[in-house]
C-alpha cells in the first residue's frame, strides 16, 4: 500500500536540515502534487500535529502523518538526509535521517492507518534503511523500495 | 369601495379561498389559543369574519362547492374516532356507555320537545308547534365528534372522562338518525305528508346504519392486511388517506352515513392491527388540521345574520336551552344511574354541547321533506344553533377535562421529542485531549460506559470525535498504539449544538449526517456535554414510563 502510493518523484534528498525545515520541504512536495487544496493549510496541520508527540518512530525512521481537509487522494513524500535531521525526537534516540510523509483525505480514517501500519512495518528491515540510507538518488532510493 | 370590493373579491377562486380560510383559521386559532380560548373557537370567528355576515369572501354558493372538504374532515374525524372505540374499552364501560347515552339524548330529545312545542304554540297553530317539536327532538340529541375531538387533542387528553365523551360521542348519531326516522314520519304523516309509512321511516336509517357497518367493517379488515404490509410512514399515509377518500365517496353513492361508516373502519382497523394503529392514527393526525381548519372557517362562513326573524330567534333561545339542559340533565342522570366514576357524573355534562355533521344533515332532511315555514325555519335554527354551540361547546369541554386533570396525559413520544432540549439528554462525559495517547484513550473508554467521545484542543474546543470503531481499527495495528494520538484516529466533528437546541432538530441532523452522536457546546463553542441516541431514546423511554404511571 505504501509503495503504491509513493512517486519517484516526490522523494527527495536533503542535507544539514532541522525538522521543520525537512517537513517544509515535504509539505511543498506534496502540494506540487496538485492533489491538495492548500499548503499553508497543510504545513499547519503537520507542525500542529508534531507539538502533540514526535512523529519519530524510532530506527531513525519518523513518519509525519495527517488527515487533511482539501486533500482529494492520498499522497506520500519522502525525504532523506545526509546528517542527522536537528531536532526530530524519536521514542528510542536514534537520530532520524529518513522521514516519510503521509498525507490523507480528512474522512479516510482507515487508509491513514493502514498505510502507516505498512510504512512501519516495511522500515523495521535494517537492509531497507541501509539501502535507503546509502542511495545516491530518488530513482536509487525508489528502487531499494521495491 | 364597491369597486375596491369587486376587484378583490369577485375573482376569488377556490384556491385562493382555501388558502385566505386555512391563513386566517390558523391566524385566529392561535390568536385565541393565546387568550387561553380553543383554537377551534378562532377558526369559526374567522369564519364568521369571511362570511356573508360581514366580508361575504365565502357565499352561499362557495360553501356548496367546497361541501366535499367538509365531507372529507367528518370523514377523518369519523376515522380517526374509530381508534378511541376500542373492543377491551367497551367490554369494561359499555354498559355505562349505553345508559349515559340513552340519558342524554332522550334529555335532550324531550326537554326540546316540550319547550319548543310550548314555545312554538305562542307563534304558529298546535298542530304546527307539535310538528316543529316532532323535528327539532331528534336533531337535538346528537352530539358532534367535530368541535370535541379537536379540543381534546388539542389539550392531549386521557382518561374515564375522555373515553367516556369519545364513546357517547360516537355513538349518539345512532340514536338521532332512528328518533328522526320515528317522529319524521309521524310529523309527516301528522300534516297529511302521507306519501312515506312509519316502516318505511325506520327502514330507512336502518338500511344507512347497516349499510355503514357492512362497508366499514369490510374496508377495515382491507385496510388492515393492506397497512401491515408497510412500515414507510409516506406510503402508510397515501393509502389510509386514499381508504378514507375511497369509502367517503362510496358512501355517498350507496346512500349510507359516510362518519359512521370512516368510524367503523377506524374502528376494525385499530382493533384488528392495535400494534400498528399509533402509526397510521398518527400519521392522519399530522395531517388533518388544515382540514380540520377549513372545516370550522366554514361552519363559521355558514353563518349569516340577514336570515335573523323573531320567530327564529325565539326557536334558537329555546333550542339552545332546552338542547343543553336536557343534554346536562340527561348525562348526569345516566352517569349516576350506572354508577359512572364521580369526575364522569360531574363533568361529562359540560361536554356534550357540540352539534355539527348529523343535526345539519337532518336539517336538511326537514328542509327538503318539509318545505316552506316549518323546512326553512329548521334549516336555520340549526344551522346558527351549531355555530352558537361550536362557539361555547370547546370553551367548556376545555373547562371539564381540566378540572378533571386529564389534560396533558395522552402524552406520544414524538410529543416528549418536541418538548426535550440538548442540555434534557447531554452527559457530561470526559472529554479526551487531541495529543492522549491511545493507552490513554482506552482506559477512558473502559472507564465510562460511553460508545463515543468528544476530542478537544488545548482551548476545550471540540475538534472531532472518538468512536469505538475508530479504537479498533487503531488496535487492529499493534505495532501502531504508541505512535498515535487521539488527533490521528478521531473522526471530525459532525455535529455541535447548544445546550439549547431542540432534539427534533439534533434527530433530523444526526439523521442527515448519518451519526448518532452530536457534541453540545457552550456560547464560546467549549465542549460541555455529549448526546448519543440512545440517549434520546433513555430520556424518551422514562418521560413515557413517568406519564403511563401519572395516568
């Protein structure tokens, strides 16, 4: 589900960035989509969303997640960093360099779930994350997915 | 103004009409509901105010025309009457029904007799004044459902009393139409009128009374199979109101009485099918009243102080006297006589004064039986008698069932929906944080014994809702529970009302948004409460509980 919905293009690489600057960036990414009504709209709802408990889910994953009004499909991004990303906590420490944005319509209460619950389940694979962590594109980081 | 009143007036068509009379009617009806005066009252004033007394908006003529909307509201009364005659109600007070009845129409049949031949003989020769108290007898004891149902709804009343008066009240009709047959046709036979007997007098009503009950009870037992089928209210009201329509206008073909024969399909129907008869009496009721106005704006419009005489009014004093003491009279000596409950020998007295459907018809029947002085005068005094204690009639039925303390006892549950607001039904249930955790959420859930939970921001305002679906689909994903929060799994919020916000408006909401919960805010939109359903239906189930047990 979660490859499904994951464009080559809307994963990007970044470098030296702090988490609110990273999920900027996400935000921008998935409004370029064209399947969102507002950006500025949903950069709130995903700074708010952070304030209520770091979306870093620990093995230097994190995985920003929002339902949002305006939003026609689900859309994902994801963005991956060279350097530890300055200020995402995660629940066990480990610095988080690889985040995936998770975009949904605002009544899609069970899509949200199961497509995080399949995020989760596909980044618990340390060869993934290597492999994710060691490309040096999106088109190397789309495959390693696969 | 001549010309002013041609231009306004000449050209009023039938629906401009209905809709000038059910306007007004309910103008007037509420208006005299805020003088603490039956509505009823209000729509025979307007009436009046329409007539040819005073406007001349509705004539003679018009009246005719619109006969059969009159037809069709003594055809719902009459229908809707049927429910009241239950079988259990007449194995437990028929005995006392009969011996009230006979009393008060055989009261009244005799105290206007005697009067009204007395009276009669100052102004016309005996053998006059004897036909004139020969006719007048019978018309006068016959009571009218129409006048006392609308007050007793109106007043939602239950008890001996109510059920008392529906019975006498239904069954009275009887008695005038067989009195009529019997004295018609001496009087007739008295002024040398020979050209029908005595028996064939008696066959005559007979053949209507047995003919209503045939047709009744065959299209109640149809009605009943046919309704069983259906539950949707829409298509339960088409087909009672096309049955009602049906058997009006088979009535008036086969020559039989159209009310009794509605009764008496109300009647089998509500006895057959008692589970289902709430429903459709229900759903008749929802919508009759604009029949119901129109009905009383032209007993009203019936009205015309041109036709005034001496003698007429001498026979309108006397009537009405003599009508309502013999009826008074009467119905307290039957109620003592068969041991009726204290509240039914008191009361019941005062409730009898309506006269409309039966006594207009047998006027009628005077008139064209009748012709010249003695049809003309009958024709008149009934029908000003009938607007006179159409009048008076529902300011004392209001008066009796009142001090008897039956109003406000036939209370319905969509009654206690209409009277309930949100802070009625709302629990002060704990709210959940949008940043609780799910561990957190679940001990609420297993704390309280709510299905649903409001979902509030750092300010208390509600932002969504928790459900128990949406607790186990979070819990379906194990691996999940430590990563959300309230904020991810809610549902947004669908629906917020203010404390006071009526039920019936939060129902229909709910309905249209497809969820039955609704969240109550304060004037600064802050949570304050909950609704679910099943909370409406609690409330609902314990206002019932509590009126069952008052009554």
């Amino acid at each position: 589900m979660f490859i499904e919905n994951l464009e080559e293009k809307n994963i990007i690489l970044v470098n030296a960035v702090d988490k609110d600057t990273v999920l900027k960036k996400l935000c921008r990414v998935i409004f370029e989509t064209g399947k969102v009504s507002s950006e500025e709209i949903l950069e709130e709802r995903v700074l708010h969303r952070e304030k209520l408990m770091s979306t870093g889910i620990g093995l230097g994953v994190g995985v920003p997640h929002v339902r949002c009004e305006g939003v026609k499909n689900v859309v994902l991004a994801m963005a991956v960093s060279d350097s530890p990303i300055a200020g995402y906590d995660s629940i066990d420490g480990t610095p988080v360099r690889i985040v995936v944005m998770i975009v949904v319509p605002e009544h899609n209460h069970r899509q949200h779930i199961l497509i995080l619950s399949d995020i989760v389940q596909l980044l618990k694979d340390s060869a993934k994350r290597t492999a994710i962590l060691s490309a040096h594109s999106s088109e190397e980081i789309y495959k390693s997915l696969r | 103004m001549a010309f002013l009143h041609n231009i306004i007036f000449s050209n009023v068509n039938i629906l401009l009409l209905i809709g000038l009379a059910i306007f007004g009617g309910t103008f007037g009806g509420r208006l005299f509901q805020k003088l603490r005066i039956p509505q009823v009252v209000g729509y025979i004033v307007i009436g009046i105010i329409l007539g040819e007394s005073f406007l001349n908006i509705i004539n003679a003529k018009m009246l005719a025309e619109l006969d059969p909307i009159n037809s069709f509201a003594l055809g719902l009364i009459g229908f809707t009457m049927g429910n009241e005659l239950r079988l259990n109600v007449f194995k437990k007070y028929g005995k006392q029904f009969m011996s009230i009845l006979f009393y008060e129409a055989m009261g009244a049949f005799v105290c206007v007799f005697v009067l009204i031949f007395i009276g009669a003989s100052f102004m016309f020769s005996l053998k006059m004044a004897f036909v004139f108290a020969l006719l007048f007898g019978p018309i006068s004891s016959a009571t009218a459902a129409a006048g006392t149902t609308d007050v007793l709804n109106e007043y939602k009343t239950k008890g001996i009393l109510t059920t008392t008066l529906l019975g006498i009240v239904a069954l009275d009709d009887v008695f005038a139409l067989f009195l009529y047959a019997i004295t018609s046709s001496i009087a007739g036979n008295f002024l040398g009128h020979g050209d029908v007997s005595l028996a064939e007098n008696i066959l005559e009503p007979l053949y209507e009374i047995g003919g209503s009950v045939v047709v009744g009870v065959i299209s109640g037992l149809l009605l009943s199979r046919l309704l069983n089928r259906y539950t949707d209210k829409d298509r339960i009201l088409d087909f009672t109101l096309g049955a009602v329509l049906f058997i009006l206008g088979l009535a008036a073909v086969l020559k039989i009485d159209m009310i009794m024969t509605s009764m008496i399909m109300g009647t089998i129907f509500a006895n057959k099918v008692p589970k289902k008869s709430s429903q459709v009496f229900g759903a008749v009721e929802s919508f009759a009243p604009p029949i119901y106005i129109l009905f009383f704006v032209f007993v009203g419009a019936k009205f015309n102080i041109s036709q005034m005489s001496i003698p007429i009014a001498v026979f309108i004093v006397i009537f009405l006297i003599a009508r309502t003491a013999g009826k008074m009279l009467g119905a307290n000596l039957g109620a003592r006589l068969s041991k009726a409950p204290l509240k039914v020998q008191k009361y019941l007295p005062m409730c009898l004064f309506s006269q409309s459907g039966v006594a207009i018809a047998l006027s009628i029947i005077s008139s064209q039986r009748f012709p010249g002085v003695i049809g003309n005068t009958i024709l008149i005094v009934v029908t000003t008698t009938t607007f006179v204690v159409q009048l008076i009639g529902p300011p004392f039925i209001r008066y009796a069932v009142k001090k008897a303390d039956e109003v406000n006892k036939d209370i319905t549950e969509s009654d206690v929906i209409k009277s309930m607001r949100a802070k009625d039904v709302m629990k002060s249930l704990p709210a959940i944080r949008e940043d609780q955790t799910v561990q957190n959420i679940v001990h609420t859930f297993s704390e309280n014994d709510s299905f649903d939970y409001a979902v509030v921001d750092s300010d208390n305002k509600p932002i969504g809702c928790i459900t128990v679906a949406s607790i186990k689909d979070a819990l379906s994903t194990e691996n999940l529970l430590s990563l959300l929060v309230a904020a991810d799994i809610m549902e947004p919020v669908g629906y917020s009302v203010t404390p006071d916000t009526s039920v019936e408006v939060i129902q229909h909401e709910m309905s249209i948004h497809a969820i039955d919960y609704a969240l109550v805010v304060d004037a600064q939109q802050n949570y304050i409460g909950f609704i679910e359903n099943r909370f409406i239906d609690q409330f609902i189930s314990k206002k019932m509980l509590e009126v069952s047990v008052t009554v």
